[in-house]
C-alpha cells in the first residue's frame, strides 16, 4: 500500500461533482452505500458556467445552473453522501479494493467505482471568453441555442461539431456564421453539405476569432476576427511583431449576439490510460454493450459526459449517473453473496 493510503475502504466512490455525480451520489446514498464523492477540479462541473438551463425536467421557469448543482450537492448528502475536494491523477485497478491516488498524495481505496469526470469543451483561447462563458458565449447549442432567436451567432470550427452546432442554431437565429480557419472543412461530406446548403448558414474561411466583446450584463455585443488568405491567422499574428497589414492580416469587427464554440471536447480520461479500462479514440470511456454503465473491469462504472460523446446533456447525465449507482450497488451485492459475507462491504470496513 503506498504512503498516505486510507485504511478505510470505500463501498463506492464517485469521482466528478457534475450532474452524473451527484445523480449516482443521490442513489447510492439513498442505497446506504455512504459514498465518497471526490469534487475534482470544477466542482459542480460544466453546469456552473452556465445561467440559465431550461431543458432540466422539472423546472417550467427554468433554474440556474449553479442552483441546480447546490441543491444535487444538498439532496445527496442528505442521504449520507461525504464529499470530498480532491482530483484524482492515478489509478490502479489491477487489485481490489481498487486504489485512487490523489493530487495531494491521499490514496482512496474502494470496492466499487464510479467515474463521473466529464468531458471538458475546448475553447479557442480569444480574449474575453473567460468573462463571457455562459453570457452569450457557450460550448452547447441543444442547451443555449433558443436564447438566440433572432440574433446573428458564429460558430467556431470546422468539423461536425461545428456543423451539429450550426444546423441547430439555424433554427433560432436569423444568420450563422461558421468562422474555420482553413479553406476547407474538416467535417463529413453529408454534414458539410447540410450546413452549405442551409440557407441561413455562410462561412468565414481562413478566419479566427481573435476578441469577444459585451459584458455579463449585455451577453455578447460583437466580435474581432481575423483572417489571412493562408489560414491559421492567428499563428502568424503570434509569430510576427510587424504590423497586421504588413503580414496580411485583416481584422475586422462584426455585430453578434452569440458565439458558439463547435471545437470538440476532451474527456477527462487520462488518470485511466493504462488501467485497463478501455477507452475510445476520442478518449471517451467505453462501457460495454446494451443499458449498462458497465466497463471492461468489473466494478468500475461510467457515467456522464464521460462516456457519452453524443447526447452531452444535464438530463442524460443524471440518468446514467442514477444507473452507474445502481449498477454499482447490484454489483456489489453480487460480490457480498458470492462471498457469503456483507461484512465485506461497508466505508468503515478496515482492510
Ligand atoms: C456553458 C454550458 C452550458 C450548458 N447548458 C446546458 C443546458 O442548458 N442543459 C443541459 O442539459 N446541458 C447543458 N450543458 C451540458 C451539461 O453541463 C453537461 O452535459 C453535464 O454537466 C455533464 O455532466 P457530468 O457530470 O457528466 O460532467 P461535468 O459537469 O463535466 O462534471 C465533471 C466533474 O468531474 C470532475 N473531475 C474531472 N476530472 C477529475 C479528476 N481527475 N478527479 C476528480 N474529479 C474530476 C470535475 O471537477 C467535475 O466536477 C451545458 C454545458 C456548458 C459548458
């Protein structure tokens, strides 16, 4: 057992804080599994950066991210969740219980596992987007799209993300500009397709989105691009101290009400890589075949955006954070029967 390791042997822990976290926590808890939920580096997760959700089952008005993360956080740990802050950086799964390693050296050990970590968005890096993430600027068209009746929006990217976002947003808005900084699209010859031939979609070729202007009380006003006929312009921008003129770069400022970005999203997988539990190219987590959360290892779970690089929403994650937990407590009981002992299970149990 390596230094700082908790004696204490979890029945379950959760690792991510976001909807499929606190789903999963409400379950196992209400199951008197007392589960360990470790927050992670945003706890609350995606939803905090977000005002408004009117999508969420249950809320005609609508309800604020960040109060539907409090009161998930409250409901769970009314039934016996522990939350802890802590991220994990490694995993050995190989043994049971399993062992997590945290940044600040903690070890957590534990039965049964539950991965809720989420898959960050990529943002592009443009001035002002830390301010106005949530305000107009936002990493999801299903979930902020229909703010954007009537508006003109860009969209950021040039790959079927980009593509899903747009179409979706051709809906609500009155024009979509998909900004890409090439000449030519990354996405499927079908997706591009439908973006070209939509009416209400054009394209900003060998463009990049440099600047983001508004206010949290405004949203978004407008927006300073850049382009160059070679593309990446902000790379040559980067790479030259001479006037933008002089490099050919040309900047301009356009009126918007919304910026999209469609520039794919990261799972935060990698304290997996090597653990032997699979993971997809994308580095989303990949559970096995059919309605289970299940993974390659028995006792491991998935739940969340990390294992679905598809729907990405609120309500899809608090459901299969309910069934990681679910699952978790039918394996675990499993495990206990077979072994002819509850004894085994139990977060007091010594190891
Ligand atoms: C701006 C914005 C607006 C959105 N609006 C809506 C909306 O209106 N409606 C809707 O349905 N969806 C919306 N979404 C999408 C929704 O937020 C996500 O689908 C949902 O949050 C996914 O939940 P999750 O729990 O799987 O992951 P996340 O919310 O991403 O949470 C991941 C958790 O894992 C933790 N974590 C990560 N790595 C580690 C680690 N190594 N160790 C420990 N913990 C870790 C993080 O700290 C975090 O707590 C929006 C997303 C964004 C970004």
């Amino acid at each position: 057992m390596s230094e700082g390791t908790n004696t204490v042997v979890r029945d379950v822990t959760i690792v991510g804080s976001g909807v499929a976290g606190l789903s999963a926590a409400v379950y196992a808890a209400r199951a008197d599994l007392e589960p360990l939920v470790l927050e992670g580096p945003e706890p609350g997760g995606q939803l905090t950066l977000t005002t408004d959700v009117e999508n969420y089952l249950g809320f005609p008005e609508g309800v604020g991210g960040m109060e539907l993360i409090q009161r998930g956080k409250e409901q769970a740990e009314r039934f016996g969740a522990d939350f802890r802050h802590g991220t994990v950086e490694d995993a050995a799964l190989e043994d049971r219980p399993f062992e997590l390693e945290l940044a600040d050296g903690d070890v957590v050990r534990t039965r049964a596992l539950i991965v809720a970590t989420g898959a960050s968005a990529r943002w592009v890096g443009a001035d002002g987007e830390d301010e106005l993430m949530g305000y107009g600027v936002s990493t999801c068209a299903t979930c902020d799209g229909a703010f954007h009746r009537g508006d003109d929006v860009l969209v950021i990217g040039g790959g079927d993300s980009a593509m899903e976002e747009a179409l979706f947003l051709a809906k609500f808005a009155d024009s979509v500009t998909v900004v890409h900084r090439r000449d030519e699209l990354r996405a499927s010859d079908i997706m591009a397709e439908r973006a070209r031939d939509h009416e209400r979609i054009s394209f900003r070729w060998n463009a990049e989105l440099l600047e983001i202007h508004g206010s949290r009380e405004e949203g978004v006003t407008g927006a300073t691009l850049v382009s160059h006929p070679d593309g990446h312009p902000t790379e040559k921008l980067d790479a030259s101290a001479a006037p933008r003129a002089a490099n050919g770069i040309v900047e301009e400022t356009v009126d918007v009400g919304g910026i999209f970005y469609g520039v794919g999203h990261v799972p935060n997988t990698e304290f997996l890589e090597g653990t032997g539990v699979e993971l997809a190219d994308s580095g989303h987590l990949e559970t096995l075949e059919g309605m289970t959360t299940e993974t390659a290892i028995e006792g491991v779970f998935g739940a969340g955006d990390v294992m679905d690089p598809d729907y990405r929403q609120a309500v899809t994650s608090a459901g299969t954070g309910s069934m990681a937990a679910l699952d978790a407590e039918a394996w675990l009981e499993s495990q206990s029967v077979r072994s002819g002992s509850r004894a085994l299970v139990g977060p007091t149990a010594q190891s």
